[in-house]
C-alpha cells in the first residue's frame, strides 16, 4: 500500500499516516485473522541515488532486506542537474509473509523524498527528523562522491555506517580518494565505512592467504618480485582502473609490509608499479615474511577483454617469482564464470587447490551483511590507503 502526502513535512503527519498504514495491514481482510502482524524495525536506512532506475532498484530489493532486517527505510532520489522541484514525499508499508501459509506476519516502512535542483540540497533536512529514534543508522551512498558534497556531510553526521559499493563508482581515482580521506575526518570519526565490492573480493583475498599456509610455499613466496592483476574495464569508463583491481593491490601491499615506491599515478589501464620490501621497513605479517629479503615488487596492472564476464570484476592475480627456481601463484576466474581457482606452480610441478563457486550475490544480500556490522574493516581502511597512494590521490 502507498500513500501519497501533500507538500508537508510534518514528522507528526507522516508518523500518524504510517501508523495508518501499519493499521490497514492489520485489517486487510485478505490477511489471516487469526495472525498478528507486526510493525518492526530494527534499524534505520537511509539510501540516496541520483536517478529513477537506481531508486526503482532499491524498492525492488527491499523485500529481501527487510526480511532479515526489519528497518524504517527512507529512500532519497536528488536530480540535481533537473530543473528545480520541491521535496515530494511518499509513504509505503512493506509486508512479509509466511512462505508456507502466505498470512503475512511483518509489516516495515518505506519513506521516498524526492527533489530536484535547488531542493536537493534540502533533503537531509526533510529525512533526519524521521529517523526511528534509538537505532542504528546505515546510509548507503548511491551517488558519486565528492568531498564538498554538503549532502554527504549532513547524512554522515547522523549516520553510524556508511555503506558503498565502488564497482558503481562513476570516477573510480576520485571517488576512492575521497573515501580515503573520510577515514581521517575528524568529522566522521563515529562512522563505519564498508564496501560492497570488498565484499565481492572475499573470496579472491582467501584463496590468495591460502597460499601462505602451505610450508612448502614459503621460500618462493618470499621472494615474489612481480604481481599481475587482470581485471575487466569498469562500466562507462573503458581507460580507468577497476576499483576491485586498485583494491586487491592495496591489500597486498599493505597485508605483505610492502612500500610503495614513487611513480607517476595509476588512472589508466595497463599500468606497472614498484614497491619496496625489506630493510628498516615494518613487516606486517611477521610470520608469513620472516626472513624475506630486501627487494622491489613489480606491481602490473592489465586490462582484459570482457567477453560474458561483468565490467569491473577481477579476472586473475599472478603471484611470480624468478629467483632461485621459476614459481607462481594464480587465483584466477574459471573459463565459464562459475568459480574462482587456485594454482600453485614450482619450477615443472603444478600444484591445484581449492576451487569456490561464484554466488553472485545480491546487493540485498550483502548490504544486509553489512547492516550487522558497525566497526571498521580495518584491512579495507588500509587497502583503500595504498590504492590512494597507487593512483596519486595522497595528500603529502
């Protein structure tokens, strides 16, 4: 059920017509009368996106978020570049039911404002007050991201977690320097910040780690001089390196203790970097690099033809070793897409491991998962502060 509001922006008005709503439910005579339907939240959401197609997205998708996180979602679309139009409200409940005996037994809520132009920038103000009070609250950033973006700011500042997914990342240097100076924001410091598209690299940064837990791996991993990452253009821009690919550097890097050394920036494709290991520099992962010697890493990164594969997704990382004997490690997508593997090769031996499927998981799947944490990653704040660096994006 959907209500639309005239113009008023009155917090008493929309909670007394969302308790209609919630109501209504109730009375439905289609509804079993002998099940309770509950009004729940758990959490508040708030979501912003620039166009119709992302806000039809999200309404899609909330069904199967909600279902795990019962939440009160206040959905945001801001056109800036349309011609000027006050904020416009609307007001949905959003009902589960039961797989087996179709009664419903959950009703949320969905809020929609939506505003053009000028009003844009009055959005946050329309949104903040509607916010259940006593519950965390998740934004999920759906808009290219700039540092003086003054609706960004108003957002955080009520915000526990801040939610982003980089693969949609319109202007991917820009965009992950800007969430590389957030983490360092006074202004922020309360936030969160997490990403889809990390998300989407757990298995890839898996079956890399694997490799240090076999013994028999160590003596060549220690003396890995050159990495290759392959990966498929992002979408809109067929020049700009996929953010998965500047990340799963970062996280290298900074898992491995290495330094990078000073080169022009990685903005484009097909692109080599050097890093420094050894000497007086800190070694991150002690255990795993003990007794490594000083060396340079030749870091490449290299884009690949598309073919059925999706725009920004990593197609392989090659580990590679040429000292003392030819070595590589390679987790690398299976010809089909269907799963990611992982290969050791020494010298004339050629060692498999474990192969993963690929679930392709829904953003209502992962920003769910995302939704039951409120702390920093820790490793992606450092990765994300290497990939700044690899694209010139650090400020001295």
């Amino acid at each position: 059920m959907n209500i639309q509001l005239e113009k008023t922006l009155d917090v008493e008005v929309v909670e007394r017509q969302l308790a209609e709503l919630w109501q209504a439910t109730v009375r439905d005579p289609k509804a079993d009368s002998e099940s309770a339907v509950l009004r729940a939240r758990v959490a508040n959401l708030l979501v912003f996106v620039s166009d119709d197609a992302a806000l039809d997205d999200v309404h899609q998708m909330l069904g199967e978020l909600t279902a795990i996180h019962p939440s009160r979602v206040l959905a945001m679309l801001g056109m800036v570049a349309a011609p000027d139009r006050d904020i416009e409200m609307s007001l949905e409940s959003i009902c589960q039911t039961d797989k087996r005996t179709g009664a419903q037994r959950l009703s949320c809520e969905e809020i929609t404002l939506k505003a053009c132009g000028k009003f844009v920038s009055e959005l946050p103000s329309a949104a903040l007050p509607l916010l259940a009070p006593d519950l965390a609250t998740f934004l999920w950033w759906r808009n290219a991201s700039h540092a003086a973006d003054k609706v960004l700011d108003k957002l955080l500042r009520a915000t526990d977690r801040l939610v982003i997914d980089s693969a949609e990342f319109v202007n991917p240097p820009q965009e992950l320097s800007v969430i590389n100076e957030l983490f360092s924001a006074k202004d922020y410091d309360h936030v969160g910040i997490s990403d889809l598209n990390w998300a989407r690299l757990t298995f890839w940064r898996g079956l890399l780690a694997d490799f240090y837990d076999v013994a028999s791996y160590r003596t060549a991993l220690d003396r890995v001089d050159s990495v290759q990452i392959d990966y498929v253009a992002p979408e809109g821009d067929e020049n700009a390196v996929a953010p998965q690919a500047l990340l799963i550097a970062g996280w290298l890097a900074s898992r491995l203790g290495w330094t990078l050394v000073e080169k022009p920036p990685v903005q484009k494709s097909e692109a080599t970097l050097t890093f420094n290991f050894g000497g007086a520099e800190r070694v991150t992962s002690p255990t795993v690099m003990e007794g490594a010697r000083a060396r340079e890493i030749q870091v490449s990164v290299n884009r690949v033809e598309r073919g059925e594969r999706k725009p920004g997704r990593l197609v392989q990382v090659e580990l590679r070793s040429s000292l003392e004997g030819a070595a590589s490690f390679t987790v690398a997508r299976s010809a089909d897409n269907a799963s990611v593997l992982a290969e050791a090769k020494l010298g004339s031996q050629t060692q498999r491991g474990r192969v993963l499927p690929v679930r392709n998981r829904s953003a209502a799947h992962l920003l769910s998962r995302e939704m039951e944490i409120l702390c920093n990653d820790q490793m992606y704040q450092e990765a994300v502060a290497v990939a700044a660096r690899m694209i010139g994006a650090q400020k001295k």
